[in-house]
C-alpha cells in the first residue's frame, strides 16, 4: 500500500517543492494543508490528485484530522504571513514590538505542528523547515532575529517531545533566488538611465551569501531527510554568491548589461525596507557572514551527503521569467 506524506505550506514555496518530488514518487501519496481550500493554488494541487484539506497552524484539532494516518510530515511555518497579516498590529500587546509579536506567534504554530505531529501513532518522520539558533551560535551578538529564533526554539521544543523522539529532522532553507529579483523589493535590480541594471542591499558586494532555487530543490533535500536517520540537520543550500556576482550572473543571463552595486549600511537597509523587514533581512546576512548561515553547526550536513545535485544560480536565471522587472 503507498504511503502519506501531509504537506503544510503546500500553496507556498516549500510546501510546493516537497509536493512536486513527491508527486513524482508512486510510491506516495499526498495530502496537502491550506486555510483556503478554493485559492487558485489550493485547486491547482486538487487537479493534480493531492487531496486538500483544510487546516491551521492556529487550530490543533484541524491539524490532527489532517495528520491522521501519515507516514511523514513536512511542517513549515510562516513568519512573513504574521508579519505581513494587518491584524497583527491589533493582536499585539499595545508595548510589543511587531517582531517580538511574529517571533511568539510562529514559535506557538511551530508548537502546535509538532503537538499535532506527536499525536499521529503510525508517524515515521517530522520534518520541519528550520534556521539556525543566531543567539546560541553568535554567543549572544545577534539576539534579535526574531524569524531564525522562532524556528530555533521551535526546535528545541520539537527534539524534547517525547511523541517525536526518533522520528524528527529539520531542513534549513537558504536564501532564496527570487528574494531580491522577484519580491517587489527595493533591492530588486533597477534599470538606469544608461540602459544598465544596478542593485542595492546589505554590505559590500564582494562576500559570499547562501542561495537556493528552494521551490526547486527544497523537496529532494526533504525527501532525502525522511528517508535517512532521525535527528538529521540539512541545510539544503544551493551556491554561495556576491551580490556583485549574483547581479552579473542575472544581468548576463537576461542580456542586459551590468550597472554596479551599491552597498547599504545596517540603517541603510531598514530605511529603504522599513517596519522591521529591513532589520531581519540585514541581520540575517549580517549573521551569516560573521558566523555562517547555519551557525557553522557541526551537526549540519549539507545536500551533497545524499548525492542531491543543486540548481545554480545560472540555470535559475535561465528558467525564470522577468518581465515583471525588465
Ligand atoms: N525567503 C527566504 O529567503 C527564506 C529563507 C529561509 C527561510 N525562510 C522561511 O520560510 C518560511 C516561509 O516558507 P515559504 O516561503 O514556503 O512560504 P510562502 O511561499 O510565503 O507561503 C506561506 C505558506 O504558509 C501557509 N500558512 C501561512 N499561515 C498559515 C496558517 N496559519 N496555517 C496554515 N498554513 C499557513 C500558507 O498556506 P495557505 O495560505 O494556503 O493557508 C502558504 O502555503 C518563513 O517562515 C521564512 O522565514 C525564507
């Protein structure tokens, strides 16, 4: 008989990459977790023969009916869809900053996946989507970046379960590909008057940041996750690049010729990327500079362990369309 895997987060970037590996596995069936059940990516997995159901990261009892019965679960959690959501400024204590807000709420559904994860008897594997403990591995420097601390702690409640014990691994996702391309940011490449493309975001544009083609790659590393031992910490990064070279290689890729990058300062990002968007972004590669994306945890290993082959930036850039910023 085939077995389950039930997705969470399968209308966005992960959740759609473990479902499209998966859905290339006969062996496998899939169930996949959406609030909406009618949005267009809800009815696009529906027409793919993924069976939808409805659940929450807010809801336990909705994630158990949607649990029963898996033999794996990938579990994702959203910082960005709190942090984005209007009525967080509502729910927020009127003294709370809105991060410190985002970091309790992801951290309580993180809480809550795993709760209704250690309920499911039959479970083989939980895998959740992590980020590095900043404040542990920066030995206190980086104490405020709210979206890794989230998944970090969530972690450590996750490994203390006793319902997950020998059945948990986590899958760290670099930065994506699309992140300064596709987002709508204002460090999205701009054209000039010259005819060239420059771009502008955190610190100097000739050191090395993590990427990934996550809506690609993503699935296999989860894959490769569940099928190996328990405990498993996998950062499925894809190719270290400069901002320099990451906007040569873009530039090269669409025909167009390369303008330059400008370099931010700290304040100089959060001006441009405000509310706190800007101090997450910075931090994060501020972080991952000083002491490596993962922390530089010895118990990460990296996708080449499991002969997984990763996009680079280059084959990206080739099949994605840009017309939105060209
Ligand atoms: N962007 C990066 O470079 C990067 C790098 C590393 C890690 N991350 C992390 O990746 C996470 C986001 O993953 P993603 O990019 O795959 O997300 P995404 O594409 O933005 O999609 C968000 C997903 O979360 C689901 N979701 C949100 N709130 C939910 C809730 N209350 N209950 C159930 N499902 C909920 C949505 O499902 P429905 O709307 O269908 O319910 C949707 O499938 C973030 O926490 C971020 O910190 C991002």
């Amino acid at each position: 008989m085939s077995k389950l895997i039930v997705i969470t987060g399968i209308t966005g970037v992960q959740g759609s990459s473990v479902a499209d590996t998966y859905l290339q596995s006969p062996d496998w069936r899939i169930r996949g977790v959406s609030r909406n059940l009618s949005s267009a990516a809800a009815l696009e997995w529906t027409s793919k023969g993924v069976e939808m159901v409805k659940g929450d990261l807010d809801d336990i009892e909705s994630l158990k009916r949607a649990f029963s019965d898996a033999d794996v679960i990938f579990g994702v959690t959203d910082f960005w869809t709190i942090f984005m959501d209007p009525k967080s400024q509502e729910k927020k204590r009127p003294d709370q900053q809105i991060l410190q807000y985002c970091y309790e709420t992801e951290l309580q559904q993180a809480k809550t996946l795993a709760d209704a994860a250690a309920s499911v008897p039959g479970l083989s594997r939980f895998i959740f989507s992590s980020m590095a403990d900043a404040n542990k591995w920066s030995k206190g420097k980086f104490q405020q970046l709210y979206h890794m601390d989230s998944k970090a702690q969530a972690v450590y409640y996750m490994q203390s379960l006793p319902g997950l014990r020998g059945k948990f691994s986590q899958v760290q996702a670099p930065i994506y590909f699309q992140l300064p391309l596709l987002w709508g940011l204002p460090i999205t490449p701009k054209k000039q008057d010259d005819g060239t493309y420059r771009m502008k975001s955190i610190g100097p544009g000739n050191k090395r940041i993590p990427f990934g083609f996550v809506r690609k790659d993503f699935g296999p590393c989860v894959k490769a996750a569940a099928e190996a031992e328990p405990n498993l910490n996998l950062f499925a990064i894809g190719q270290y690049l400069t901002w320099e070279e990451y906007l040569q290689t873009w530039c090269k890729s669409q025909g167009v010729p390369y303008g330059g990058y400008d370099e931010l300062s700290y304040d100089g990002l959060c001006e441009v990327l405000p509310g706190g968007l800007g101090h997450e972004f910075a931090q994060n590669v501020l972080f991952a500079w000083e002491f490596g994306y993962d922390g530089s945890d010895p118990s990460v290993v990296l996708p080449d362990k499991f002969g997984l082959k990763m996009t680079p930036f280059e084959e990206y850039c080739k099949v994605t369309d840009f017309k939105s910023i060209l």
